[in-house]
C-alpha cells in the first residue's frame, strides 16, 4: 500500500458547512468495506451549506461514495492541508482505471490486437489486462438522438425537442446520457434536405 504524508488538521460539521463541490478534503480510504488505516483525497458531492444535520457525502479520487460525520469522535472525520495541522497518511494513486467504449470501423479480432499492442508499446506491459471484454458487432443502421423534457405533453409537434446527435449508430446511444431533465427520443436517420433556394 503507497502512502504519503500530508500535514492537514480536521474540520469541525460548521467548517465542512462552507466547503464547496471544488474544495479538496481527505477522508477514510476505506473501499467496499475494507478497512484501510488512512485517508483518501475527495470532494464533497454537494455544497456544504445544503447540509441539514446527519452526515455528509464525499466521493473519493478512487470513486467510492464516504459518508461521514465531522463531529463524531469515533468517525475518521473530514480532513483539509494545512501546514499548522498534523500528519496523516493518504493513500496515493497507482494509476487510472479508464472506462471508455471505442467504435472500431470495420473492427475485428486482428484489429482490437493491434490496438492492445499499441497500448503496450506506448504504456508498458501493465497496461492492459483484459478481465472481462465486450465485443460486439454493430448493425449498419443510423438513427438521430433528439432530446424533450421528461415532462412534455405527447403529441407535440417537436417545438420543444433539441437535437444531440444526427447520423450515429444505435449502440453509441447506450453509452450517452440525456440533459438534466430530458428524455431521449431515437429515430431512424432521415436524411436532411437543403431546399434553400439558390441563385
């Protein structure tokens, strides 16, 4: 386990109440209930002043979600850097998990291995460990991604849609998420018509 020292002191549930979503705090490293003996970096996952009593919610630089409770002696508490304050020990980072579908046109098996050996060539060995992969072919049909509030009334005449995305295949809408609010509508691509007049 890599660890650095960091002098930080702990916030009292009035001083976490001022933090914002971009101020930086520590708080217990522990991960799917393992129990680590130091602290991780993470943000609150909404403005202190929001808070009504209870806990309070932090997401940590490793994505887990960290309820806690400043004021409880018996909890690890909210830490922020400060060079007046005291040693702990947080937990470092080993590199990023990166999560990310690719469209490879054409793609087959020869060419996600050459993709792979790339990845390699250009990060070392460790790169790419293939715990679980999808492969999966992709139909040729393209359809438009159209947004509408949740909300709307049916039947309307599409006054009230915003367009997101024109001529993409239907297996990349999986992978998109629709505005605060709003609610995908798919429909097979139609070709746009320029009829403007010209001279």
């Amino acid at each position: 386990m890599n660890t650095e020292k960091v002098t930080a002191r702990r916030l009292t549930a009035g001083e976490v109440s001022e933090l914002g979503l971009q101020d930086g705090i520590f708080v217990s490293a522990e991960m799917n209930g393992l129990p680590l003996d130091c602290y991780a970096p993470a943000f609150l996952t909404e403005p202190g002043k929001n808070f009504e009593g209870g806990f309070f919610a932090a997401r940590t630089a490793f994505g887990e979600e960290i309820r806690v409770l400043p004021d409880d002696a018996e909890d690890r508490g909210i830490w922020v850097a400060d060079k007046t304050g005291e040693e702990i020990e947080v937990l470092r980072s080993a590199g990023v998990l990166l999560n990310l579908a690719l469209f490879v046109p054409n793609g087959n098996k020869e060419s996600l291995d050459s993709l792979y050996a790339a990845a390699r060539d250009a990060f070392g060995a460790g790169i790419v460990q293939r715990w679980s992969e999808e492969s999966v072919a992709v139909p040729d049909v393209k359809v438009d991604l159209f947004e509408e509030p949740a909300r709307g009334r049916k039947n309307t005449s599409g006054q009230n849609r915003d367009r997101r995305a024109l001529d993409i295949y239907p297996t990349r809408v999986r992978f998109m998420e629709p505005s605060d609010g709003w609610k995908f509508i798919v429909e097979p691509h139609k070709e746009i018509v320029d009829e403007t007049p010209t001279i």
